[in-house]
C-alpha cells in the first residue's frame, strides 16, 4: 500500500511538471510550490517509515528506501529549475525507476 501511494505521488507531479514548459502564471506557481511542500513531507514519510522499518532475515522483499530519496530528489530538482530557470538547458532524458522492491539475497547462497 506505500508503494503504491508514493508511486502515484511521484507520477502526479512527474505529470504536473511535464505538462507545460514554464511557469506562465501566478497559480501554476503556486501549485508547483505546493508540489515541493508535498515532496518534503513524502521524504520526511519515507524516512519514518525506513526508521520504523523491520526487515526479517527471511523476507524475500524489501522496500528500496534510497532510490524512493533519489526520485523524490530528482523530481524536487525538475520542479525547482523549472520555477527559476537558470538558463535554456535541454532535458535530461533519464526516466525514474519506479520500481521500489528489493530482492533479499537468500540464506542459502551463503558459502
């Protein structure tokens, strides 16, 4: 359920930024503003949620907390830049993971 709350976190903004190609308006402004206090209390989420975080030995899966950090750092990048634009720079075409789950390695590979 985290998962996919934060994935359809993350995909609402990638969707808001990539809409249009600048900030034409007072209230497009505001509203990607709000998309940063957003993304700050999802990472403030997300790091809780690893601190509370009990991965047992025998899980086969766990949740890939840094690479959640990194696209939430990379998205609160696009949005920052795209509000105060620095100068006119081509896009970076690197696209998020998305995929947030980690295999555990198993017991039995050990030698």
């Amino acid at each position: 359920m985290p998962t996919t709350v934060f994935r359809c976190l993350l995909l609402l903004s990638l969707a808001i930024v990539h809409g249009s190609s600048y900030a034409a308006s007072a209230h497009e402004q505001s509203q990607l503003s709000l998309i940063l206090q957003q993304l700050d209390i999802i990472e403030r989420l997300a790091t809780q949620a690893e601190a509370a975080s009990t991965s047992e030995p025998d899980d086969r899966y766990r949740f890939d907390y840094p690479r959640l950090s990194q696209d939430i750092q990379r998205i609160r990048q696009g949005v920052q830049s795209y509000l105060s634009p620095s100068r006119a720079q081509p896009r970076d075409p690197t696209e998020l993971v998305g995929d947030y789950r980690l295999d555990t390695p198993s017991a039995e590979s050990s030698p």
